[in-house]
C-alpha cells in the first residue's frame, strides 16, 4: 500500500488537514465533508471485509460543478484522493488510506434517455437497478448487471470494468460505455469516446473503463441499451456430482449456444442459500446446479432450451425444471444473486476470489479446488459464472481465528495459482485493487506492468487518483527515476513503501 | 519474422531514428495519412496458429496470419471470428485489429475491440508488452488491448492476438430487398424492417451504384442476412417476407460487397445515431453519382461512402465527397466522419491529425517517444 507522506512529513499536521476540511466545506457545503474518525468509519472498508483503511476526509459534491471543484483544490493543494461510488467493490479498491474518499453517491441523475437510438447518459452515481427500472417501461435495459445491481453505480461499474451473469451474452461494462466525460486529477475535463458508438484516434475510452479509479474520475457516463429479449427462458438443472456439472457446462459452450446465462452453484452453496431468506427451491441434496437462461426469439429460444435440456440429461442432470413464469424466475435468480449475503451465515468473514479460466479447464480445476480445500480443512462455496469460466471459490471464515485464516489463506492461494497455471486471469470482473496487486507480476511481466504505469502517468502523471492500487508501484520503472524532492502535503511519494505482496494482506487479522 | 525480429528491427530504427511503415500484407497501404517511413516493418511472415481450443472458442494467432486463414482453421470446427472488413479476406488480422477495420456483422458481432481478448506487441522503444490474456472475461490491469486497438501502429506492432470465437450458426441466408419505389415508399419500408423486432447477423442499404457493382439490379437494394438455428432463421424469414419482397442470394455477396473498396482512391465512415441516418436513408440512397458507393448499416448508424472504385470519377472525387458530405450534414448532426483512405494531397486540408489532444500525444510520447512507429498516419 502506498503511504501518502502523512505518515511521514510533519507538513501534515491536524491545522492543514481541517484547512483543506474547510476549503471543501466551502464548496460542496459543511454537511458534505467528513471528517471525524468516528463518522469515516463507514468508509473503511468495501463489499470485501477483510481490509480496513481510514480516509482523513470524506467529500461528497452534489453536482458536477462541485465534483470539478473539488478535484481542482485537490490539485492545487498536491493531495492523493481516492473516487468512491457505493462501496460495494470487491477488492479493496476504493479504500483510501489516511486520505481524501471523494463519494459520487449524490451525483444521480439520469441526465438523458433516448429511446430510439437506444442510449442514455447518466451521472457516475445513478445505481444499476434505477437505470434499468428507468428503462424498461420503453422496452429496453442495461445489460451489465453484477449481483450487487440493487445497490452498485454506473460510476464504480465503469472504474471495475463490471460483469455479470448476463454477460456472458450482452458482453460486459466495457461493450455497453459509448462515451464518458472525465474530470483528470489535474481538473481538466475531457471527453472520451462518443455518443455515436465510434470515433477517431485512440479507444481513449476503452483505457479508461477499468482503471479502477486511477484515471479520474467520470461525470457522465453514456451507455449503449439492449432492447427487452423476446423470450426469456429460464432453467435449473441439478446434479448429484459437480463433476458432471461443470462437464455439462463445458458442453453447452461447445456446441455453439450462447445462453444468456450460465451459473454455476454447488452443494454448499446450495445449502447456505436455501437456510436463508432467499431461499429460491434449489434441491438441497444436490451437489451442484446450473441456473441457464436462454433469451431472444421465441422460436430460436424454444430450439436451444430443447438442445440445452438434452445436454443437461445426456451429462447426468438429475431433474431439469424451467420456470414456468416471471415471478418463479425471479425467485430463481434472487437465490443465486444473494448467494454471497447468505454466505454471511456461515462465519463473520468472506474471501471471495474472481479468477478466470478456459472454460474446457473447468471439470479440473473444480476437482483441484475440492482437493485443495480438503487439504487445508476449509468450506468453500464455488457459486460462479460457469458460462466465462468466471470463478468465485469463496470462503466464509472468522478472522479472529489465526489458525483457520492461515489455512484459508492458503488454500486461496493454492487456488488463483491452479488458475493462473491453467492459463487463466486473477480477475474476471471484481478488479484488481489491492485484493489481487500481488498476482500481477504472476501474470504480466516487467514491460507489461511498465505499459501500465506508463499509460497511467499519462492521465495522471502525479499518481494521486487512487494511489497504490492495480500495479505494484515497484514494477513502475519511470516511478523510481522521478525525483522524492518535491514533495508537499500527502504528495504521493516516489519513496513510498512498496505494497506488501497478497500473502502478508488481507483476509488476515492482522491486517484488520 | 517472429516478437523477436520486430524488436530489434525497432531498436535498430530507434537508434537511427528513422520511421518505420508497419505493415501486413500491404493491400491497404494507401489507407490513412502519408508515413513518413525509411523503411518497411512487415508482419505477413510472421502467422499461424499459436494455440487453438474448439472448446473454449478462443483462438490465438500470429499477427500476420490472413483472415482467410482464421477461417478455413476455424471452420474444421465448425466455428467462426465474425469480423468481416472491407477488402480482400487476404488482409491480416493484425492490421484488422490495428485499424479497428470491421464490416457488416459489426451489427450483431461488434467491433474488434469487443472480439479481442488480449494481445501482444512491441513498443517504440522495442519492448514486449502483453495486454488482456486468453480468457473470455478478464479485468486485470489497464486496458492495452483496448488502447492499441485502432492505433493504427502508431502505439505498437502488434505481434499475436487472442480472439472470441463463435459457433458457425446451423444456418445462414441472405436476402436482397429491391429498394425500387418513391423515396416516400423507401423510407417506410426500410423503418419497418429497422425497427421490427427482427435480430439479422447483418443489414446493409446500397445506392444503385453499388447494387448495380454487384449485379443486384439498378436499383438500391437492403441486403439482409439471417443466422443461428434453423427455426429462429425460418420464423424470421417467414416475418419479413410480409412486408417485403425477398430474393435470396448466395452468401457470397458480402465477400464482393466486401471489395467494393478495391482501387478506390477514397473512402469515409460517417458514424451517427442510428435513427438519424434512418430517417434520411432513402435520400442518401437515392444519390446516385457515377462512381460513388454508399452503404448504409440503419443498426449502428453508419454511412460508408466509397468514390472512385470503377476507375470512374477519379479526378473530382474530393469534390463529389465534399458535395456528398456537405448534402448530408444537416441531417445527421453530431457525426463522426472517419476518414480512412484520401487521396494523399486532400488530408492535410481535411483531416490533419485524429492525435492532436493532449492525452493522445502523451499516450504516443509514453509508447512510442522517438515517433518512429507509422509516423504521420494519424496526424501529428
């Protein structure tokens, strides 16, 4: 984690700090600015419970305007910041420590909704649900659709780069985003990409979905919408081995279906689901189900539910039921979309991975993942989507108990290294931020991670939006060369400590 | 050639300080603004298949591999890359991607920047760089896949790709509808068809120009193609043949509407909303100046307008672009015009540089500070 100078310089002192509180206070109003340690406390931690830091200040603008303003002080007074939309990130991304959190909850407006060329323009702090309920009486909706919809933002599903279930289909934030307006951490307001879909010169645009707040911050966020399928089919199938499962999986991949939806739940997940209050009706002697959605036209739909179906049987699928209506679809989906809130019932704590592999990969890596967890004496519940390959071995534990964290911390290790072994990703859709810095080098090599610091110097050559997340600072070569001599209050220094590698991170007490 | 060759051949340029053209098969070295190059850097030795699951429809190849060749490889499998640019399926994928060149399956297939999943290439300073990986979900680090897409070389060479493949659907046809009525007619026609709920692989609109080049009658013609299983194509079919009347055709149509490019000395892609270029569709049809096709794709809202394919029209071509452009703008508003091939004394007046703002010079000085990668073909 990159140490802003606080910590160090006795320029920061407590007067500056409430200077800087005062200044923001001028500008968005004193009701928007946080700063006692008491009331930062909420903004500590992200959907990812096993890291906790503490911003100095919370500012929260109202309006565009103010959201420029605020970064332009930030600017001139040379202070790190860190963007914040709902919080519910997955990888410790939008944790600012001892720094400015600047919240984008209160710009939420729909600023623009045009029904025939199928586009709307949206404020970065409009939530994924309102846009689509915004929408929908028009025919349309915004495919993007992670499993926190009902809470998440347009803007943090920008940053992340959000996926999905219905991704595997409709494609993910990055197919969606036709243009944004970017305020850089300098001030500067500048547009990306554009309203119609194309533009000259570089994808500047395509770089700055994903970079995880280290780019700037959006404004606005034009998005492309999907008309409302035709048809839409909904099926569970469920299995008495995971094995056959993730072969059924790999099946429907092959034979050319493109569902638009795949997910992948096993028995403990099934178990955890159907104790809670999101019971769906999952069978809860089943070792695995798979939740597949198959949408379009009513007479292509009605051929591949056929063709799905039969794959389902023919790889050893016990029952396969589809929903007759909305409302037992709905119930369907909402087991599998609150699967990770059921998981609160297990234990105080979740390590949740997202790793990503080829989807062919799947029956062994889920044997791999079954046989590290027996090793290790841990539960983990695989609820994913099957569809991308896009895993989420997830582990519910207590943090207060060292032994047990060290074995889930290594088990989870073992497992984004038989991912990475098989030719996979660290990360399919939660980001990197500081959960998954210390795989980076395990995948990218020392001119990739250049290529990124390098493309990151360009929008911020200061290295103050989200400081110390994505790259590890030590693989940025340019960073090294950059003198530690001018260094002002909480200027983001060249001489920062290094971030720990992962194993000594999270997930772990000590780091609470 | 192999990653290897193209880095010392960048560090040799380096070190000179020479400009290096990079190139594929060099069909469309006549596309963009004029290089200022010494010397020629091609990829078209360096192809093949570098790995190839069926099963995870995921192919990875070298840059200089053709996309005849991406075919025919996936197609023992029964698969497909749905990107289908403008000019001879001879062209290399890595000059595809390069160019963010695409054609009619955009529609329902996207962009290469949606088909790419990760690639490799080597900087201006003669480093290998990796971007995105070979899965089909992948968020991790910044997104150079998506940065060197469209860059036109100038970031980078590229030297592999990994692509998204697809299933080939169990059934494909193309259907022409004559487009021969008053403009009035025309208009309601081609909105009934847009806006119907109809989901074809692709649609385009052809002034007679073009559908004459094609053999598909003097009129202006919509070129509709149907894929996926055999009765999501047939319902489909059966839709649209009550509200037009349909000629089916062979297949091989997009292919030639594919070269309807060859030796035209310019060629631009006005990109708008869709129901704009709706609404003026059947006049930008009916505009039917010897040697100039225009195409029109009503889904993504984009007009392509080719001048002086036939041999016709090549000396007032930029005036003809410049009547046609100026006739149209009133109704398209807020467009994008991508200009992809001029004649090369017409660029520095109509499109100097796509590169002048100031994150895209930093993105050039960061990946390529001694601007010896294709110097110029964007602009300065």
């Amino acid at each position: 984690m990159t140490q802003p100078i606080a910590a160090q310089s006795p320029a920061h002192s407590q007067s500056t700090q409430s200077a800087v509180a005062e200044r923001l206070a001028e500008i968005v109003g004193e009701r928007h600015v946080l700063s006692r340690p008491s009331e930062l406390l909420v903004y500590n931690s992200d959907g990812l419970p096993g890291y906790r830091r503490q911003p100095s200040l919370a500012v929260f603008p109202g309006t565009r305007e103010e959201t420029v303003a605020v970064v332009r002080l930030l600017a001139n007074e040379g202070l790190p910041f860190v963007p914040r939309g709902a919080g519910t990130g997955l990888s410790g991304g939008a944790l600012a420590d001892d720094i400015v959190v600047i919240g984008l909850h209160r710009l939420k407006k729909i600023i623009s909704l045009d029904v025939e060329n199928r586009r709307a323009t949206v404020e970065p702090g409009v939530v994924n649900l309102r846009l689509n309920k915004h929408v929908a009486p028009h025919g349309l909706l915004y495919a993007p659709d992670p499993s926190s919809e009902a809470a998440c933002t347009i803007g943090g599903n920008v940053a992340e780069n959000a996926g999905g279930p219905h991704c595997l289909k409709y494609g993910v934030t990055l197919n969606h985003v036709l243009a944004l307006t970017v305020v850089l951490p300098n001030g500067e307001v500048v547009e990306l990409g554009s309203k119609v879909g194309e533009r000259n010169g570089y994808d500047l645009r395509g770089a700055f979905i994903g970079s995880e707040g280290c780019f700037g911050l959006a404004l606005d966020i034009t998005v492309k919408l999907t008309p409302k399928p035709q048809t839409v089919r909904t099926l569970l199938a469920d299995f008495m081995s995971v094995d056959a499962a993730a072969h059924v999986t790999s099946a429907i991949i092959a034979s050319g279906i493109v569902p638009a939806a795949l997910e992948f739940m096993d028995g403990p997940t099934i178990r955890v689901v159907e104790d809670s209050i999101y019971a769906a009706g999952y069978p809860r002697d089943a070792e695995a189900i798979l939740l597949i959605e198959l949408d379009g036209l009513e007479a292509g739909v009605s051929a591949d539910l056929e063709a799905v179906r039969r794959i389902c049987i023919n790889g050893g699928a016990r029952n396969v039921k589809v929903a007759r209506d909305d409302a037992e679809r709905t119930k369907l989906w909402q087991g599998r979309k609150k699967a990770f809130g059921a998981m609160g019932r297990l234990a105080p704590h979740l390590i949740v991975q997202d790793a990503v592999i080829p989807r062919t990969r799947l029956p062994e890596i889920l044997a791999t993942i079954r046989n590290i967890s027996e090793k290790y004496r841990v539960v983990v519940c695989n609820v994913f989507h099957a569809g991308d390959g896009n895993l989420h071995p997830n582990i519910a534990y207590s943090a207060d108990d060292p032994d047990e964290s060290e074995r889930v911390h290594k088990a989870m290790t073992e497992i984004m290294q038989a991912c990475i072994d098989a030719g996979g990703s660290i990360t399919g859709e939660h980001g990197v931020g500081l959960d998954k810095m210390g795989y980076m080098e395990a995948i990218f090599s020392e001119s990739s991670l250049n290529a990124m610091c390098e493309l990151r110097g360009v929008f911020d050559p200061e290295r103050r939006s989200n400081p110390g997340k994505v790259v590890p600072v030590h693989a940025c070569k340019e960073w090294h060369a950059v003198s530690g001599g001018r260094l002002r209050m909480g200027t983001v220094s060249s001489t920062a400590p290094e971030p720990r590698p992962v194993e000594a991170e999270p997930s772990h007490p000590s780091a609470r | 050639m192999s990653t290897a060759a193209v880095v010392s051949a960048i560090k040799e340029s380096g070190a000179a300080g020479t400009g290096l053209r990079i190139a594929g098969r060099s069909t469309w070295l006549d596309a963009g603004r004029p290089v200022r190059a010494d010397g020629t850097l091609s990829l078209n030795d360096d192809n093949g298949v570098v790995s190839y699951v069926p099963g995870d429809l995921t192919l990875t190849v070298r840059a200089g591999t053709q996309l005849s060749e991406i075919e025919r490889v996936t197609r023992e499998h029964d698969q497909w890359l749905p990107l289908d640019p403008y000019g001879s399926s001879d062209g290399t994928i890595g000059a595809t991607v390069a160019t963010a060149s695409a054609g009619p399956l955009a529609s329902s297939f996207g962009l290469p920047r949606d088909l790419l999943l990760g690639l490799e290439f080597v900087n201006g300073r003669g480093e290998v760089v990796r971007g995105g990986g070979k899965v089909v979900k992948n968020v991790a680090g910044f997104d150079l896949s998506r940065l060197l897409t469209g860059s036109w070389g100038t970031l980078g060479v590229i030297t592999e790709v990994t692509l998204r493949l697809y299933a080939l659907p169990n059934t494909d046809r193309t259907f022409a509808i004559p487009l021969n009525g008053s403009e009035k007619e025309i208009a309601t026609l081609v909105r009934a068809i847009v806006v119907s709920p109809l989901t074809p692989y692709a649609l385009q609109l052809l002034n007679p120009q073009a559908a004459r080049s094609l053999g598909l009658g003097e009129h202006s013609v919509c070129l509709i193609r149907f894929g996926g299983n055999d009765a999501v194509v047939r319902s489909q079919v059966n839709a649209l043949s009550h509200i037009a009347r349909l000629e089916e055709e062979e297949s091989t149509i997009w292919t030639r509407l594919r070269q309807l490019d060859g030796g035209a000395h310019t060629t631009i892609r006005i990109v708008s909303m869709p129901l704009r270029f709706l609404a003026t569709s059947a006049r930008i049809l009916a505009d039917d100046i010897p040697g100039i096709y225009t195409c029109i794709d009503p889904h993504r809202g984009v007009l392509r307008i080719v001048v002086g394919a036939d041999g016709k029209n090549g000396d007032g071509g930029a005036a003809a672009i410049g009547e046609s452009i100026d006739f149209h703008e009133g109704g398209i508003g807020s467009s994008q015009v991508i200009f992809e091939k001029l004649p090369p004394e017409v660029w520095s007046a109509v499109s100097p540089s796509v590169v002048s703002d100031g994150l895209s010079q930093g993105v050039k000085r960061a990946f390529d500070p001694h601007n010896i990668l294709n110097p110029g073909i964007l602009g300065d």
